[in-house]
C-alpha cells in the first residue's frame, strides 16, 4: 500500500514505507519515556508508543503513579494512510530536535489524565549492544535499542490535579527501539502464558548531576551474563562528555518484604568497564513504580501489543497498588524510582528488573512472577 510517506526520502528496502523488516509481522518500533520528581514527591509519568507496519496498528499508553495510586490510558488506531503520523487516541509524539528535543502531548480525553511536556537530553544517546536470539535455527528477538537521559518540563493533570514540571526537579529517561520484538506473553486471559525459569534480569537508568550510567542484564548463573550491555558518561570540567563501555557487572540485592510481588529494598551494584577505574553504585528503593502491564506489556485483559482493536479504541483505569488482586493482574514488570549515592554524587532513575524460579540466588522472591 502507497502511503503519502512514500514520497519523501528514506526507504531502506525496495517497499513502501507500509512494509517493513521483510514483512514479518513481529517487526516493531517503540518510545518509552518516563518522568519522575527528585524533590521526594511520590509522582511517576509513563509514556509510550508502539508502530507495528505490518500488522497496520498503532496503539500507546500513558500513566501517572501518585502514591500508591497508579493512572492508566490505553489506545490504539489501523495505521490507514498516515502510517508515520506518531499520534493515537489524542496521544503524539513529536521529534523537535532527533535524539535532543521531544514533545509529547495528551489532549483531555475520558482517563482524567492529560499533558504537554518536553524531554531534554542531559547526555548523548547510547546504543545498546544488539539484542539477537534464536531458538532451533528461528531468529525471535533482533533488536536495535537506544536509550537516553534527559530532564522535562511543562506541566501534567490528573484525577483533577495540575503538576507543574520543571527541568530541575524532574529528570527522566528515554528509550527507542526497533527490529524483530518476542511477546511476553504473561496475560492469563489470554494463554499460553509464558513460563520463565532460572534466570535474573535488569534494565535499569541511573543519573546525577555529573554522569549517567545505564545497564541492561541477563544471566542464568551469577557472574554468568548471557547479554551484558551498558554505558557511562561523564561532563568533564572543560564541558566535554566521556563515555565508558560496561564490561561486568555485579549485583548484591535486598529484597523487600513485599507480600504482594518482587520489590528491591536496596542493592549494591559494581560497574566495570574497559578502561579506567570500577565504580560502586548503592541503589535504594523509593516507593513509587509504575506497572508496565498498564500499557499492555505481556498483555492485559486480552489485549496484547499491536492487537488490532478497530479504526480507534481507547480505555482506561486506576490502579490500587496495596490491592493484592491487582498486584497479580500487575504482576512483576514496572519502572521503579530509585535514589542512587555513588563517589559522593547523589543520583535519580528507574530500575526494571525480575528474578525467576530456580536462579540460584535471591529464592525470597522467586514465589511471585519475574515478569
């Protein structure tokens, strides 16, 4: 199908631009952001969008925790002749300045949340490592990822509140995706439900003044990675930005006593990379999160990632985070605020993380989801 955007320049293979990654329908790109004040205030903003070409959909998602209570919005569009027009059920993403400058809005519509914000980088983007997997000669994940820091400002309402937000006191972060995505899978609504076992993962973005610092882990034995890819930077005192590449990792966790799901109380992770000096990074847990199976991650409530839901569709809800029944619709996935101390630095970001079944340490937690 011929779309207006076929003519413009750009096009990687002999297809319109309707077509993409050989026309495997899995093919997907995505944005993630997320915002948080670091004056002690128990706010989280998630935000994100998911193109899938080949399945002609697009659909997005945002949420506001304000303490214990999480705010979600869901929608999704059929691409139709504007397949590059970032925008679905009165959420857009605008690219002001390419891996600098974003603009995200959400008009008022039935959820009662709404905003105009804008993401400023604080550092330069990193590249992660390609995610590539395959199972008996099948390619099921390949995945380009960037991700970034930055700072925001503009403003946020919600349950009838307006957050002013200003880039200095509230940082965040961003992540853009694209390639070959394997769904999760963990709706029970929806079987088969994925089972995961013997394996500990994270995916977590810590900031400060000076520096930065991203990690993303998997291993099925400790000190063991099977995927290992992370970067730091550093504003040097002449103004110019050093990076260093993550070689090893090391983690030392302890687990809070959550009755309702698995939750990092406080860790301890050492960063090595392949020049220059490790570095220490003492993690603690704030109580703010944001559940990712909000915005359809793994699936919910019958409605996965690039379902097709109609020419439009929207829906929401409030979450009670204290409520045990939601915790297991929430199950394990989330972007959780951490405080950071490292070198004297006083730091902000978020941690995703998960441990299953039969990983040798941390069993406490290993009762409930990893994902």
């Amino acid at each position: 199908m011929l779309t207006a955007q076929d003519d413009l320049i750009g096009h990687q293979t002999p297809a319109p631009f309707a077509t993409s990654g050989a026309g495997d329908e899995r093919f997907t790109e995505r944005y993630w952001y997320t915002a948080h004040p670091i004056n002690g205030s128990e706010l989280l903003v998630d935000i994100g969008l998911g193109y899938y070409p080949n399945r002609h959909v697009m659909d997005g998602f945002a949420g506001v925790t304000i303490g214990r209570k999480q705010h979600n919005f869901r929608a999704s569009r059929r691409l139709g002749t504007r397949p590059l027009d970032t925008s679905v059920g009165g959420l857009k993403i605008e690219i002001v300045e390419g891996m600098n400058l974003h603009r995200l809005t959400l008009a008022d519509n039935p959820s009662g949340i709404s905003f105009s914000l804008e993401f400023g980088a604080s550092f330069p983007p990193a590249q992660e490592k390609q995610n590539y997997r395959e199972r008996e000669g099948i390619v099921e994940e390949d995945l380009a990822r960037v991700s970034q820091f930055g700072r925001w400002r503009g403003w946020i309402a919600v349950d009838g509140k307006r957050f002013e937000v200003t880039p200095e006191t509230w940082w965040g972060q961003r992540d853009r995706s694209w390639g070959l995505r394997s769904e999760m899978r963990t709706d029970e609504t929806r079987p088969p439900v994925a089972t995961h076992r013997n394996f500990f993962w994270t995916w977590s973005m810590f900031q400060f003044e000076r520096s930065a610092l991203s990690v993303f882990l998997k291993e099925r034995a400790p000190g063991k990675p099977h995927y290992l890819s992370g970067t730091e930077f550093r504003r040097e005192a002449d103004g110019s930005i050093s990076h260093r590449e993550v070689t090893a990792f090391e983690h030392s966790i302890e687990w809070s006593d959550d009755q309702l799901g698995q939750t990092i109380a406080a860790a301890d992770f050492t960063f090595k990379f392949d020049r220059g000096e490790p570095r220490h990074v003492r993690v603690v847990g704030l109580p703010t999160r944001f559940y990712l199976k909000a915005g359809m991650y793994g699936g919910l409530k019958g409605w996965t990632h690039g379902d097709d839901r109609g020419e439009q569709h929207a829906a929401h809800d409030v979450w009670d985070l204290d409520d045990a029944a939601t915790r297991v619709t929430a199950r394990t996935l989330s972007d959780h605020v951490v405080r950071l101390e490292s070198g004297g630095e006083i730091g902000f970001g978020i941690s995703e993380y998960g441990v299953a079944a039969g990983y040798p340490l941390y069993p406490a937690p290993q009762k409930f989801p990893a994902l």
